[in-house]
C-alpha cells in the first residue's frame, strides 16, 4: 500500500498542498485535474525526484520520503515517452536492467519477455526517434516495467496519441494490470480513460486533493460545484433548499422551484446530468417530481446528440439525440416541459468558499 | 532588393576567397613544402598542437560540470557568475593576457606557483594557461546550450531505472549533448590554434621555446621572413576551413556565438 501524508512541496509556479492519498496494491487510481493543478509535481514527488518540504510517503511498512529515486522501485512513464534517443529499443528497456547488477543472458531474457508482452519485438534494432506514437507508448511502458516496479507512475501518457491508438492503449493497459498486477497511478484529463480504467479517481486542484473515492461515486456525487463543474455534469444550479416532506425543494435567486431528493437544507448548489432531462411538447404523469415548462433558448448540435438550452426560470441543459430533437420540432422559442426526477438531482451543500 | 542582395553577397564572396587564395598562392608550392620542413615552424607546429590539444582538454574537464550547473540548478549569484564567465568572450585577448600576468607576475599566488614549479610567465605551460583563459567561456556557453535543450525528465526516469545523479548524467545527458560537445571541444581546439593577444602577454614570444603558429607568423612577419609567415598563415587557414566542416557536420544547431 502507497500512502503518502500530508505533503506539501512547492516547485516554481507548481505547488503540492497537504496531500494525503491512500492507493490499495493492484488498484488502478487516477488522478484528474486540471493543468497547472500540480498533478506531475505530485507524481515526481512520489517517485522520488523531488524532495517534500513537510509530509511523509509510505510504501507498504517503509518509509521511502527521502529514499533515492532508484532504491524506490518506482517506475514513470510520461507524457512525452522520455525514451532515450542515444539508444536502440533493446538498450532503452535494459536500461533499467543494465543499472542492476544481473548477467547479461538475464537481461535479454527479461527485454524479449516484456516485448513481446507488449508486441514490440519487431522493433528491438530500431532507434526511438523512428517509431510511432504508440509504438514510442509501448516502449516507454516495457522500460519502466521490466524492472517490476511495485508501482507504477503514468503521467498523461495517452494524451499525445490519436483518438484509436488511445483506445488500443487503454485496453493494453489494462491488459497489463491484469496480467503483472502492478498497483498503477495515472494522471489525466481525459474522462474516458477514467471510466475505462480507474477503480478509484482524485480530483486535484490548486495542489490539493479536493475529493477522493469510486469513480461512479465522485462523479454521481461532486463534492463541490467546481468539482461538478469540471466533470461536465451539464446543469449547476445554485438555490436555496426547505424541507418538503421526505425530500426538499430548491428555490432559485427568480423564484423557479424544483425538488430533490437530498436533505441538505440552506444554499445549495444542484447538479443534474444533461441526460436525465426528458423534454415533451405536452405534460405527462410520471413517477417524476419535476415537471417545468419552459422556452428553447439554444440547439446546439454535437455528433450524435443535441444540447438543447431551455429558460424555465434559469437555464437547464438537456441532452438528446438528433431524432428525438426533430420530432419534437424544436427550435429557439419552441414551449417544452422539461421532465427530471427529484432523485437525479445532486444536491451539494455551499460552503462559504463559494 | 533582391538583385542587390545577391550582388553584395557575390561580391563579398569574391573579395574573401581571393583574399585567402591571394595568401595561399604566394609563395609557389616547392617554396611552401620547404617552408613547411623549416625546424622553426615545425617546432610551432608541435607546439601549437601540444598547448592546443591539452588546453582543450582541460577546458572541456571544468566546462562540463560549470555548464551543467548553469543548465540545471538554480543557486544564489547566477547571473552574476554567468556574466563574469562568459566574460572573456567579449574581452579584448591582450586584456585577458595582460590579466593573466598580472596574476601570475604579481600576486603572492602567482608566486606561490612559480615556486612550487609552475612557472607561467613566459614559459610553454603559460600558453595553455592563456588558451584555456580565453577559451572556456566558448566551451562553457555551447554546452550550456546543449545541456538545457536536454529535457531534465530523461534524467527523472533514467533515476527511477536504477541511476545515481552521476549515473543518469553520464549514461543519459552526456551522450545526448555528444553533438555539442564535440562541435564545442573543435571550436574550443581551433581558437586554441590560433590564440595570439593572450599567449603573447603572458608567455611572450621567444623563438623555439613560445612560438606557436601565430606568434612564429608574427615573428617571421617582423623579421622580413615572408615565406615562413605565409607557411604558418596557410597552416592555420586550413585548420579553420577544418575547424567549419567539422561544426557544419557534427551539428548545425550549436550556436558558436
């Protein structure tokens, strides 16, 4: 188990503000966050490269805070690839070997395991400034896991690859977390790599880990409107909330109200996924509490689906597919009810940050 | 302006190449081959060629750790250390050489030096002194460069391979940086060659004892020997010429200035 406690470094305009993270062995976490949240200062931290002003690091029931980079077995893959251009692809994944004092024969053995592990074999001559994206990926991969780290660092390490070679990528990579059960910690902004892989994810901001836990969990429940705001999770309302029974209604600054199953009293802010907004031309009953009408301020085509922007007091995005907007003839102006359940609204209570 | 941009640029051409031509061809090549087996400019050759090789050596020894330190760390006072060594490179070689003997001339260090046997004023092991001097900042500037082009990550993985600081250096940076660090140690080698201001001030011009290539040009040119000073003049125009090709071959992204 990686725990790391409390730690604090500052690095240029980058800073790592009294982190604390728990990371079970075999679990894939990532972190997400926007750039300049200090992510990759986090990552190199625990991989050794700088030293924390104030905290601790534990791996397992050593305490590795000031242990050298290369006593940590750590490895790090990042964005870029890093691979070493003075060497082939065989001496890049060696490389790790070489510093260790194993016999040749070894070695080779290890390098041919671990290509064709990542079906890289054909490119061992090749030197890395003639490989592709992906190929570069795989190298960079077998590099850092020939040495079987016991954890392994992956700083945005798709984000250079196209749409396909990502997906290959993430498939591979969670092939190989199944295949060497190392315990795996990647940054990233991309969503879809967190609801590929992750078992559980932290949002990073500002140097600090503003939430922990089960992918499904942060993003179903943000703890905070930025948080919601930066998962994308379509409509942030902010009101106040009274008791309305077993559930509560929120009533926004203009007067609009709407319920919600929670039972957070005071300012609030509610978030509701685009999706979980139905839209009909006449009102329908339903088990749904919300019902509201309202007027289409804006269509906003995007691939398969359409955003639909609708006044109904304040501005609620509905997410639907190009069909179901055509045969509802909906265009600026167009009168809709918008249908939500009092149970879809997630309800997170304003702190006086905020 | 495209006419009379090309036009300058020819004519420019012209005037250098015949300029150097002019010197090469002087004297008629029989005159040249003797020249060239004269005891005086062999002794200058072989000087030249001991002082320049060791005082690149020694540069590239000290300008490796001081260009890495500039390339890699932050430490307090350095802008001001950047300046002071680089420093020379827009000073005046005689400045530089007078400089230099005043320090070894005139200081109890100097003193303490010539004592212990390493005497520097007018002697051999002052023209290295002199060439190295002059030449560090060049050495010291190109690797910098060539340091900081080096994305430090390679080092941070090459670190969690198994490497020590020494190690991810040697293994990783150094042999990324080969191009600049050959370019720099030719750079470095050819001014060495030709170094005249500093090596005279401070080991004089003695003939067959300080006579480099430039000061045996310098002291036949004096003496009335034409042919001699043309020789030593042809020798050092080709190492430029070499010196050109090498830079333009191992790297045509170092920047000499």
């Amino acid at each position: 188990m990686l725990r790391i406690e409390s730690l604090s470094i500052t690095l240029g305009e980058f800073s790592v503000c009294n982190v604390l993270l728990e990371i079970q062995p075999g679990e894939y976490f990532i972190i997400l966050g926007p750039t300049g949240a200090g992510k990759t200062v986090l990552l190199e931290t625990i991989a050794g490269i700088h030293m924390p002003e104030s905290g601790r690091i534990l791996l397992g029931d050593n305490e590795i805070t000031s242990t050298e980079p290369r006593l940590r077995n750590i490895g790090m893959v990042y964005q870029d690839y890093m691979l070493f251009p003075h060497l082939t692809v065989e001496d890049n994944i060696a490389f790790g070997l070489r510093q260790r004092k194993n016999s040749p024969d070894n070695h080779y053995a290890l390098v041919e395991e671990m290509c064709s592990l990542l079906e890289i074999s054909h490119l061992m001559k090749r030197y890395p400034g003639t490989l592709s994206g992906g190929e570069q990926q795989r190298v960079a991969l077998a590099r850092a896991l020939v040495i079987k780290p016991e954890i392994l660092l992956l700083d945005e390490p798709m984000s250079a690859l196209d749409g396909r070679t990502r997906e290959r990528m993430r498939v591979e990579l969670s092939r190989i977390r199944k295949l060497t059960g190392t315990t795996i910690i990647q940054i990233t902004h991309h969503f879809d790599d967190v609801f590929a892989l992750a078992d559980r994810i932290a949002i990073m901001r500002e140097g600090r880990i503003i939430q922990t836990g089960e992918t499904s969990e942060v993003f179903l429940h943000p703890s905070d409107t930025f948080i919601a705001e930066f998962l994308g999770i379509g409509n942030i309302i902010r009101g106040t909330s009274s008791n309305a029974g077993n559930i509560i209604q929120i009533t926004t600054r203009n007067g609009t109200a709407f319920f919600a199953a929670s039972d957070v009293i005071g300012d609030v802010v509610a978030t509701l996924h685009a999706e979980d907004v139905i839209l009909s031309t006449a009102p329908f009953s339903s088990s749904a509490r919300n019902s509201v009408l309202g007027t289409v301020t804006e269509v906003i085509p995007s691939g398969s689906t359409v955003r639909v922007i609708l006044d109904v007091g304040f501005l609620l995005t509905a997410l639907l597919t190009r069909e179901s907007c055509r045969e509802l003839y909906l265009e600026p102006g167009s009168r809709v009810y918008a249908t939500f359940k009092a149970s879809a609204v997630h309800v997170i209570p304003v702190t006086s940050q905020q | 302006m495209r006419k009379i941009s090309l036009a300058v640029t020819l004519i420019l051409f012209f005037i250098i190449s015949a300029t150097l031509l002019g010197l090469i061809l002087y004297s008629p090549l029989p005159v040249l081959g003797q020249s060239l087996t004269n005891p005086e400019i062999q002794f200058a050759i072989l000087l030249s060629l001991v002082t320049s090789v060791i005082s690149t050596i020694i540069c590239i020894a000290i300008a490796i750790p001081v260009a890495y330190a500039l390339a890699r760390y932050q430490f307090f006072g350095k802008r001001i250390a950047t300046l002071a060594l680089t420093l020379p490179l827009t000073l005046p070689p005689l400045v530089a050489g007078i400089a230099l003997l005043l320090f070894f001339g005139t200081t109890a260090w100097g003193r303490a030096l010539d004592q212990a046997g390493f005497a520097v004023i007018f002697t051999p092991l002052g023209i290295i002194v002199a060439e190295v001097f002059v030449n560090i900042p060049y050495m010291i500037r190109i690797l910098r460069s060539a340091f900081s082009s080096i994305n430090p990550r390679y080092e941070y993985v090459a670190k969690t391979l198994g490497c020590t600081d020494t190690g991810a250096f040697l293994q990783v940076t150094l042999p990324m940086a080969r191009h600049g660090l050959l370019a720099g140690a030719v750079i470095t080698w050819s001014k060495a060659m030709g170094e005249f201001g500093a090596v005279l001030m401070v080991a004089g011009a003695t003939t067959m004892r300080t006579e480099t290539l430039p000061i045996a040009l310098y002291l036949n040119i004096s003496t009335g020997d034409l042919n001699l000073a043309v020789a030593a003049a042809t020798i050092l125009i080709l190492i430029s010429l070499i010196t050109l090709c090498a830079v333009e071959y191992f790297d045509r992204g170092v920047h000499v200035f």
